[in-house]
C-alpha cells in the first residue's frame, strides 16, 4: 500500500522518517513528468464549476487537479499540467479562489500556485514554505498560510506571492485550518494536539486558546456564528465569544475521520461518520439516522455546493488507482459520479 501524507502523520516522525527513506531508493520516487506539449482550456472553464484537489501519493510527485461541469457532466482530470507542462507536486492539500485567482497549496513542495481558474494556467507562485496545509484570506492584501511543521503561520502577500512575516506558535508545531470570525481566526492545531488558537487579525498575534477534541483538523464558521470544529474524537460547536464548547458530536467507533462542510446557506452542517448525516446547526441532538449510507467506501473528502446543494463525496479506492467522486442531490439521492486523480480529498467551487 502507498501511504499518502494524511496517513503517514499520526504513526510519528520515526515511522515518517522511515517512509521518506523507502521512497528514497525507489528509482521513481519523485520523478516528474514534463509533457512536451501544453494544451489550452479556452471553454472548458466557464460558468460554475467544481475543482478537486486530488493529493497522490506522498513522495511520489503526483498529486493533480480535476475540473468538473455539473452541467454537463464532463471532467477533465491533469489539467495543470496539461495547462502548464510542469507537475502540480507532492501531496496537493488545499485550493481557495480569492479575487479571481486560485490558490493551490501544494503540501510536501512547500509550495503555493496562483493559477488562473478559467484557463488553469499559472500566474506565479509562493515559496520557502517548509510544510503548508491551508491558506485563508484576512483582505487582499494579506493571507495566512499554516504549516505542518513550522511551529509559525507565515503571514503573506496574495498580491506579490511574498511572505511577509511569521505568527509564531510556541508550543503547537502544527497547524492546520483557519477560520474567521469577527476581528478575529481560529486556527487547528492538528498533529498530535488538541488546540484551537485565537488570532487577532488586526496584530498578527495569538490572544486566546482553548483544548477541543485530539488531532483538531477542519474548521467551519456557520451563518449564527458558530465555530465548528472536525476532530478525531467527534465534533465541536463552539461559542466564539466565550470559546467554550456548546455541543459535542461523538465521532462513530469505525469512523477513520471525520469530514463537515455547510451548505450554502450555512444553516445546516454535513457530516461523514462512516455514514453521511446532516443537521441544522442549532440542533442540540445529532441525528439518527443518516442521509447517505457510506456502505464499505472509504470517505475521503466532502463538499457542498453553495448554490445547488448538492452533495460531493469522495472516494479514495485503495489509494493507489484513481479516486471516485460521488454527486448527490440534498435527498441524498445519487446524481453521478466522475473519476479523478488519485486521493482526492479537497474542492473548490466556482
């Protein structure tokens, strides 16, 4: 089996360092492919649409990008390198679309590209990273970018693609996800921690804390102003005021992670405990019974689209051929579903 990077962490930096001596002596670890030509994405982006960030394979350099038409169901699987000709990276993390621009966070290539959403091509990119995860806009003129193994957020121009300054983490050498409210983010501390720090955006500083759930990971602000927060023991919904737990959500026994998403409205949460449920975000009680059976997929990822509410679910297979991605009405009723690149884990909506 090929352990991707989601995989590797929770074993320790033993068994992570192990693994990058294996993939060392595989003549074909990290080798990438240049393709000799480049093709142009004049019509294949227009309207609304869906990326997915498929990771690949850790220390394999082939993580990809999908694009997909939920109108007319076509996908289009290796569009950054069929745009760029140069590999996407190591372990793609996340994606965001800011300012019409997108930005893909490339986790193992310490890298973030600036591609342009409608033809795929790239407008620059964001170096000397060690680790980044996430990237979240405070204003058009500065991001957050957090890091797996920094113990810093790096502080950055979206404009420039330069970094600018560090928030320092003393204590938490991982971060993960960002989300806002008010003045202020929240922020996951994900590897081996139960940490969710406060940070003011208007002085770059961290103010406040509080513990949650081991190995925090997503973070979701909903439309009454909870913080929602995914991690391995089930999930929270948090008064940001009083950052103090409202409600607690106990992940299932069989369950290898938890995955939220809102939907358009941010009224209601989504939620991937083996099974797929769904609650409005003022319940006090989680549901009985799900909205989709997980049967024996391995989740990988989950999105809903803000306009349609339909559902995405992704499955990751063995993790070594091409993942599955799912589409769903808000019935829970299956749509379609598409092939992409392998582990596919993140969406981004346009």
């Amino acid at each position: 089996m090929i352990f991707t990077h989601r995989f590797l962490q929770p074993f320790g930096r033993a068994f992570y360092l192990s693994c990058i001596l294996a993939w060392l002596f595989a003549p074909a670890a990290c080798m990438p492919f240049t393709p000799p030509e480049t093709e142009e994405f004049t019509t294949s982006a227009t309207g609304e649409g869906l990326f997915v960030v498929n990771q690949g394979n850790f220390m394999y350099a082939n993580a990809s990008l999908s694009y997909y038409n939920p109108q007319t169901k076509d996908i289009e699987n290796e569009i950054f390198v069929r745009a760029n000709g140069i590999n996407l990276g190591d372990v793609a993390q996340s994606m965001v679309l800011y300012k019409e621009t997108a930005y893909v966070v490339v986790n193992n290539s310490g890298v973030v590209f600036a591609i342009d959403p409608k033809t795929f091509t790239l407008k620059g990119m964001l170096t000397g990273l060690v680790s980044p995860r996430n990237i979240h806009f405070v204003n058009e003129d500065k991001a957050y970018i957090t890091d797996l193994y920094a113990e810093s957020i790096a502080v950055a121009d979206p404009i420039t693609l330069q970094i600018t300054g560090i928030i320092p983490t003393p204590g938490h050498a991982s971060t993960e996800a960002i989300t806002a409210w008010e003045h202020l983010v929240f922020v996951s501390c994900w590897s081996y921690d139960n940490t969710l720090l406060v940070i003011n955006t208007k002085t770059d500083r961290i103010v406040d804390s509080l513990k949650v759930g081991s190995h925090p990971n997503q973070l979701l602000t909903d439309a009454a102003g909870h913080i929602w927060c995914a991690t391995q023991e089930g999930i929270y919904r948090i008064d940001p005021q009083d950052k103090k737990a409202l409600l607690k959500i106990p992940a299932s026994p069989n369950a290898f992670n938890t995955y939220i998403a809102l939907n358009g409205t941010q009224d209601s949460l989504y939620y991937i405990a083996n099974d797929l449920y769904v609650m409005h975000i003022e319940d006090v009680y989680p549901p009985s019974l799900p909205l989709i059976h997980g049967e024996s997929r391995l989740f990988y990822g989950l999105a809903v689209d803000p306009t349609s509410s339909h559902i995405y679910l992704a499955d990751a297979l063995n993790y070594v051929e091409p993942g599955h991605i799912l589409r769903y009405n808000p019935q829970g009723e299956l749509l379609d579903d598409f092939i992409t690149g392998i582990n596919p884990s993140a969406f981004c909506f346009k």
